[in-house]
C-alpha cells in the first residue's frame, strides 16, 4: 500500500550547507542545514520529509540532481558511484528562516547516513528535495495513536509541536535507552509513552509492537499513525485492523526502514 502524501506546490533541488552537527541524546545527531536557497523551501510542519544528499566518503563535492521533477532518479543513477551521491529520506525535525534541522538515529553497523552525520562538520555540503506530509488525520477523529521507534522519533516530536492545542493522543516512541528520553513539547490531552530498550540487541520496534497490543487504548473514531521499521509498521496496522476492528483507512503506517537490510544506493 502507497500511503498517502500531501505533495509540495512547488519543489526544487536545494543545495545547502552544514552549520551545525549536535547530539540531542546518546543515540542522536541533530544535523542543522542552512543557506540562501532554503527561500525557495516551504516549511509544512508535521512530518514533513524530503530526499536528503549527500557525499560519499572520498568525494571532493556533491554533484546535485539538475531535474526538479522525479527523473532525478535516472539522472543519478547513471552516474558512476565515484561521482553520485548518497540520497536518504528524512524528516524536517524544525524549521527556522534560513535553517532546518535533519535528526538521525545513529544506527549499528554499516549505516552511510548514521556515519555521515557522525562525521560531517559546519561547511560541508548536503542537499535536499521536498516530498511533503504524510500525517493527515481525518477531521472526524476524536483521538490519535502515534508510535514509533528511534527513526520515527524525530517525525512524531514535529507532529506534537505543531499539533493543535484539543489533541487528544496516545503516544508510543521506543528509544534505544533511558538517556535518550526527552522533554516532549505536546497539548495537554496527550499522553507520551516513553519506551527504552532493556539492553542491546533487540530488534527495534518489537516493544513497541508488544506494547501497543497490551495497551488499553480510548474508544471512539481515531487515527494511527505508525512509522519505523517495517516489522513495527506492518504488525501494529495487522493488530489494528484484525484485533481492534479499525478501518484500514484510518491507518497511516511507513516502513522506514528494515532490520538488517541495508537501504540500496
């Protein structure tokens, strides 16, 4: 299943530069980007993701597509690995004039963005491509699941900073430990679950999935929206639709990512 995406008006490839690289927590790297093109960016809050490029290791630049458009795709591809560049999803985690900020989840093993974003320094550069919001809740749902793991983090804080002051939601995000707990900025009626990992080595996701299945959830109309790994994604929809009798369609689930896989490119 496709989900279902608010598309920009207008979009352009935008070449930028780091200006800053910190760590909110243990597990996380704030990467803020910024530069005079980014006034042909507009900023649409919630989970607002765009194809994030950048450099491989070695390259002495990164050579952006030309095509505003999804050709892109063939114009990079024809491109040696020697020359092409890196391209990831990722969410907007804030938006300021002149700057946005990119939050990764600092995964184990041969992850190009993880190690990226734990290298790169102010002036490099990186560009991005809007793709737009896939959090659209129904206006007749009178409540809201939200969860995810560590790489949907940084979407689902967004979706509470821009939430509506009457929000009323159940939020389930599941981190690698308890020092990458955090202050949530969220309206009164929603509740934030905060899920660390016992220890190292299990798959992310699965207590979050475990959770959702054991939680007493409210009654009434109401709008999922579920992202991380794909094990996550899929089984917590599986468990809305056969278990708890929701709608499909009032279900947004994003595989981001999945467990030891790595993502082509």
């Amino acid at each position: 299943m496709i989900p279902k995406v608010r598309r920009p008006r207008t979009r352009r490839m935008i070449t930028l530069e780091v200006r800053a690289n910190t760590a909110p927590s243990p597990a996380f790297r704030t990467i803020t980007l910024g530069g005079p093109a980014l006034a042909e960016f507009e900023p649409a809050g919630d989970d607002q993701a765009v194809r994030l490029f950048f450099p491989r290791m070695g390259q002495d630049r990164l050579r952006m597509p030309t095509l505003d458009n999804e050709g892109w795709m063939a114009e990079l591809l024809v491109l040696p690995k020697s020359r092409r560049p890196w391209v990831r999803n990722y969410t907007i985690r804030r938006a300021r004039p002149g700057e946005i900020d990119i939050e990764f989840a600092l995964h184990d093993g041969d992850a190009p963005a993880a190690d990226w974003a734990r290298r790169v320094r102010p002036g490099e550069p990186a560009g991005v491509f809007d793709l737009g919001v896939g959090y659209l809740p129904p206006p007749g749902a009178s409540w809201q699941l939200l969860a995810g793991d560590e790489s949907a983090l940084p979407a689902i804080l967004a979706i509470l900073e821009h939430a509506r002051d009457d929000l009323v939601a159940e939020v389930f995000l599941e981190v690698p430990s308890a020092a990458d707990v955090r202050q949530v900025e969220a309206p009164p009626g929603v509740r934030v679950h905060w899920l660390p990992r016992p220890g190292p080595g299990g798959r992310p996701g699965s207590l979050a999935l475990a959770t959702i299945r054991e939680a007493v959830l409210p009654s009434g109309p109401a709008y999922a929206w579920i992202a991380g790994e794909a094990a996550l994604a899929t089984g917590a929809r599986r468990h809305l639709v056969r278990d708890r009798g929701w709608p499909k369609a009032d279900i947004a689930f994003l595989g981001y990512w999945r467990h030891g896989r790595a993502a082509p490119g």
